[in-house]
C-alpha cells in the first residue's frame, strides 16, 4: 500500500465510523475501498472488516445505551438470531456470488430509504414486533451482513424503520448487533476463511474515532432530521451498492 492509497483509505474509514455511529450505515463503503483502492484480496478484506465490526459495536452501544436510545427488550431476540445467522454467512463467502446478494441488498437498501421519506410519521410509530419476527430479522441481517462484509447496520436499520420502528432506536439496536455478528463471523472466517488480524485492528481503531463523532452528532439533530438523514443516506448507498454491481457485470470485471 502506498502512501497515495493510504489517505484516500484513512478518509474513506473514518467517514465510514462517522456514518455508523451516526445513521448506522456506514461499513459498506469498507470492503471496496480496501480491496479497490488499497489492493486487498476481497476475502481478507471481508473477514477483516467483519472483526474490526466487533470493537466499534461494543463502543456504540456503550456511546448509545448513555442516552437510553437502547430497547433491551429488543436486543436478545436480534442477537439470537443474528448468531447463527452471522456464522452461517461466513461459511457461505466462497460459495455464493457475492455481487448478486449485494445487489438484492442494494434494492432493499434504497426502497427502505424511499419508504422512510414517504411515511409521514417523523420518528416510526413504534409499532410493537412479535419474537418469531425479531428473530427472523436477525437471522437474516446476521447471514447478509457476514456474507457481505457490511456488518449488521445496513441492512438492520432499513429493516427496522421499513418496520415502523423509531429511527434511533433502529439505530442504538444496529448498535449493538455488531458485535454478535462480528464474533461468530469472525469464527467463521477463522475456519472456512482468511483473517488479517493487524489489518482488522488498525481498521477497528480508525471506525472508533468517526463512531464516537457520529454518535454525538445524532443525538444533537432532532427525530425528524435524523430520519431524512438516515433516509437520504440509505438511497445513496443502496444506488452506489447496486451501480457498482451492474457496472461490474457490464464490464465483465
């Protein structure tokens, strides 16, 4: 890696920590600019990312449950099913094509975001979710996100809000739903696949500094704000998600 790819790399991770511990979303611009702009092999970069998920996870939900922007009655059933999930996802790298999930992921990502700046209720109706449907939603946040490389915000918050829930208690549960992820992901990256662990650190301590800037900053905006926010970035990431894809289909790359 050389030093004109090592600064485009440090922005790209820190704004990345900002979005997370801002909107939730962030991760997924990780693994591209790691294995596009600093020449990582996309396995190594996934499973490095997935670890690095784990110590930003522990510190937003530390950042988050300050503020009591948490439901804990929420947080069992999610990681429970995020779990298997998660490990499951890890297992699946090598045999599932990976850009036809992102792309599915990429729709799913922009309609959550067009929903969300058509409902007119600023903050969800906190509608209550039964445990069979809290599990299911982990199970498959858990399998996408280890699959990915994206961790557990991306697809959790859209689910979440498309759902009715509040958006910063969507966000305070994308949260903590790193860290389940990340450690039995990172389990199974460690037995069917391949793991930096400098590189997953390094990564780990730059996400950190962006994490606590992004939490303070959404606490600061009001509910409505934060919704058209989170809105706004889920469409923009759901396109750059589902351009890159058809781009790399097209070009055959």
């Amino acid at each position: 890696m050389t030093g004109l790819t090592a600064i485009p790399l440090l922005v790209v991770v820190l704004l990345s920590g900002l979005l997370i511990g801002c909107v939730g979303i962030g991760g997924v611009l990780l693994v591209p600019a790691l294995a596009y702009v600093g020449g990582v092999d996309v396995h190594v970069a996934i499973a490095s990312v997935m670890m690095s998920y784990f110590f930003t996870g522990l510190l937003g939900t530390w950042l988050y449950a300050r503020k009591g922007s948490i439901t804990w009655t929420m947080v069992a059933v999610l990681c429970a099913g995020a779990m298997p999930g998660s490990f499951l996802g890890a297992a699946a790298v090598n045999a599932v094509p990976g850009p036809t999930v992102e792309l599915i992921i990429g729709v799913l990502v922009v309609l959550s975001g067009l929903h969300a700046l058509a409902t007119q209720s600023n903050a969800g109706d906190g509608r209550q979710l039964s445990t069979a449907v809290l599990a299911l939603v982990g199970v498959a946040v858990g399998f996408g996100s280890s699959l990915t490389g994206t961790g557990g915000p991306l697809l959790l918050v859209p689910v979440l809000v498309w759902l009715g829930q509040p958006v910063l208690v969507s966000i305070g549960l994308s949260q903590v739903i790193q860290v389940p992820i990340a450690i039995l992901a990172t389990a199974g990256n460690i037995a069917y696949g391949e793991l930096d662990v400098v590189l997953a650190l390094v990564v780990a301590a730059l996400l950190m500094l962006g994490v606590a800037g992004g939490a303070r900053l959404a606490h600061r905006i009001s509910a409505a704000a934060l919704k058209r926010v989170v809105a706004w970035v889920m469409v923009a990431v759901g396109l750059m998600i589902v351009v890159r894809i058809v781009t790399l289909w097209l070009t055959g790359t």
